[in-house]
C-alpha cells in the first residue's frame, strides 16, 4: 500500500524534509535517544569501573544504537523495517546484563548479548505467521501498552529521581511540569516551525528555567569545559575477549522474547503512525525490523557496548509532531555515532535536567496511549473484547504494580509475567484465540460443509 502525503502529516514516511529541517528534526530526535545514555553511566558505577572503562562502553553503545537507527530506518532490502524507529540502550536487558557482569566481567555480559541479539533475529521471521492473532483492537492494545510501558522511567525522571529512595525536590516538580507545558502549548497553538519543533523547544527552554530556578544545573555545565570535542575511546583488555555461559542461557533467551516483543510493540506503533490509512497489519517490514533490531543487539556484544532497542519514547515523537520521515532516522543514528566521539557534546547533553527529560518522554508517551485506544475501540466491540483486554490489561499492569509478588511466583510464571508490555500482548492474543475458539471451530466446520 503506497503512503499518501495527507494533511494528516507533516513529512510522510517516505518525504525528504528540507535539509536545515531535516538535521534540526532529527536533534529532536537525538535528544531524546540521549535519555539512554545514562544507562552505560550508571552500568560502569555499579560495577566501580574507571572513567575510561565507562567513556568506551558509552563509545560503543552509542555507535551500536546509531548503526541500528540507520538500518531500521534506510529499510534495506532484506532488514529494517523503513520507519522512524531509532535505536537507544536497552533498559529491558539492563539487570540481566548486569548480572552477567558481575559473573564473568565485561567478556561474558557480550557474549550473552549476542545470543540475545541471535535469538531475536530467529523469532523475526515467525512474525510472518501473526497475521491473524493480531486483529485490529490488539494491535491497538499493544501500541497504547508502548505508551504504558514507558511511564515509570518518565514520571520517576519528571519528578527528579535518579536513584530508588532519592528524595523529591519542589523545584524539580516546577521545573518538569513547566517544560510539558511548553511542549503541550507548542503542539496544540503552535504553527508551522513551532509546532514541529516543540519538543526542541520545550527542552531548551525546561533547561535555561531549570538554570535560573536550580543553580546547581548551570554549575554542572561547567564540567563540560574539561572535555575534549573529539576522543577515541581506550579500550581496555575487557573489550578484547567475549565469553559464553550455559546457566544464563535462558535466563538471556526469555528477555530477547520480551525484547522482540516490545520491538513488535514499537513496529506497529509506528507502522499505524507512518500509514494511517492503513486498514490491516503489513507484517513484511515488521519481520525486517525485528530482524534489525535483534542485528542491532548482535552488533552491541560484537563491539563492546550495552543492548540496544528500539525506542518507544521516539515513535510518540514522530505521532506528536505529524512528521513521520524515516530519513529522519537516518540523520539521528548518523549524529549519534558522530556524538559517540564527542565527549563535550555528550557530556553536556547528558547534564539536561532530568525532569526536563521526564518532560519529553511524557509529552511522545501521550500520543502512543491514545493513538492505541482509538485504534482499539475504532471496530464493533462485544463481550469477548472486553475481557481479552480486561483480563490482559489487569494481568500486564500487575507486573509493574506488584513486583515482588511477582518476584516470588514459581519460575513458569516469571518467563512471561515480567513487564507490562510483553505480558498484555501475549495475554491478549492467548486469551483471543481462546475466547473465540466456538468461532474457529464453526468456520472449520463450515467450510468442510460447503466442501
């Protein structure tokens, strides 16, 4: 089905903004894949690494994210899906691999990651085989559970939590709530520039306020000046050996699923948004996304950074703004892996407020909930919907609600009740085919009838 430029869109899919607008719609775009960034940071403190141990695995993350974001985006002939789907740091395989770390080292934490990438690139062409569990109202529950999934991460950075138990300072709320505003106020009566660029402007200006509300934000600033603008990293005998461990095997294979899953999530978010008109799922450049994206994974372990995924917080981006050009993406992973070697930019960006950032996952994670409801409740309801989604919803939330129930049910359960996501949509599509199974069985009959 070929995409028609709409005035439902600013740049359709397949649209080459302008190149001033192409780099500064893509920045909107890096910027918020930097949110991932902190996870490498936070990976080296945990495991009281160096500083130059911590610039590498930021290196090398960075780089897999971009190479990733390009690929997914360019839509190559046999991988990446042609939308606007960019790479980041995979939160999902953060403990896991983590773990991995503290048990073999940096060696054994890669070559876990590439199993995981390898799984992932496996299951790619099974998705071939969804077309018909994945009808219209659950395509629209997995988008709006994309939004749902990302609400931890961005009400705990809006109200200027980094770590568990870090206390909540008023000025962090004042500065987060101002900075969604101006977003939410640049979309709905914004123009033209100022409504494409919106979350641009919402950081920049949640920034200079954070400085003026909070000193200690542009006293931060000031560690910039240390930083060198171009840098190769040192890489160190940790980057030089990949090792493999059976006892983690499927511990790494049940989150590559999870993983896959939240890809799908994000694929056909952004399949819905790129193609509005379209009635059906295409599953052909969803198979080639998974595919790129489990390709992105491999390439993570093969070069020494952290998993990587794609972006839900991006996909709501490209909704929120009407401009959908995968070229977008292209341009974003390029400047990401030009970043990766410039520690005075990354630095920097990594200083942004947190609750500016909280801000503007929130402002891409709205558009992701409603465009999922709409398409949920845009057929015929009846009761069996109602209790596919009642009963996956319940399910899928619960995970994220009640983490330590979960943490002590019996290891069956864990596999697949781990997070909002991939619970709901494997709920959703258990309980559909279930539900409706009187129906299957009549059609069946029906047709060896008529035979």
């Amino acid at each position: 089905m070929a995409v028609e430029k709409t005035s439902h869109l600013e740049y359709a899919v397949n649209d080459v903004p302008p190149p001033v607008h192409l780099i500064v719609l893509s920045l909107q775009h890096v910027c918020l894949m930097f949110v991932s960034v902190a996870l490498p940071v936070i990976f080296t403190a945990q495991l009281t690494e160096t500083s130059e141990f911590g610039a590498a695995l930021v290196t090398f993350s960075m780089v897999s994210a971009g190479i990733g974001s390009i690929i997914q985006s360019a839509g190559l002939p046999f991988i990446g899906s042609g939308y606007l789907c960019p790479n980041v740091c995979g939160p999902s395989y953060f403990s896991l691999s983590l773990s991995a770390a503290w048990l073999g080292g940096l060696p054994l934490m890669r070559g876990m990651i590439i199993v995981a990438g390898l799984v992932e690139m496996a299951l790619a062409p099974v998705v071939q085989k969804l077309k018909h569990v994945f009808p219209r109202f659950i395509v629209g529950l997995v988008v709006a559970m994309v939004g749902v999934s990302i609400i931890n991460m961005s009400v705990n950075s809006v109200f200027g939590i980094e770590y568990k138990g870090d206390a909540i300072r008023t000025p962090d709320i004042v500065i987060g709530m101002v900075s969604l505003m101006i977003m939410v106020l640049c979309n709905i009566w914004g123009k033209g520039i100022v409504k494409i660029y919106c979350l641009l402007i919402g950081m920049v200006s949640g920034w200079v306020f954070a400085c003026m509300l909070e000193p200690e934000y542009l006293f931060k600033l000031s560690t910039v000046q240390a930083q060198p603008f171009f840098a190769l990293p040192v890489i160190g005998p940790e980057f030089r050996n990949i090792s493999f461990d059976i006892d983690l095997l499927i511990p790494f294979v049940v989150i590559s699923i999870s993983g896959s899953l939240k890809s799908l999530g994000n694929l056909l978010a952004a399949q819905k948004i790129s193609e509005p008109k379209r009635d059906t799922v295409d599953f052909v450049p969803i198979r080639k996304g998974l595919l790129a994206d489990g390709f992105s994974t491999v390439l993570s372990g093969v070069l020494g950074g952290m998993a990587v995924d794609t972006s839900s917080s991006n996909v709501g981006l490209a909704g929120s703004t009407r401009v959908t050009s995968r070229w977008l993406g292209v341009v974003a992973g390029m400047i990401f892996i030009l970043f990766a070697f410039c520690p005075k930019l990354t630095v920097a960006l990594t200083l942004m407020p947190k609750p500016v950032l909280g801000a503007s996952i929130i402002f891409a994670g709205c558009f992701m909930i409603c465009t999922g409801l709409l398409e949920m409740f845009g057929e015929e309801w009846d009761p069996r919907k109602t209790f596919v989604v009642g009963i996956a919803l319940i399910f899928g939330l619960s995970t994220a609600f009640l983490p330590d129930l979960y943490a002590r049910a019996p290891e069956l359960v864990k596999i697949f009740f781990t997070d909002p996501l991939p619970t709901t949509t494997i709920l959703a599509v258990f309980l559909h085919q279930v539900l409706n199974l009187d129906r299957r069985i009549a059609e069946l009959i029906g047709r060896q009838g008529v035979g």
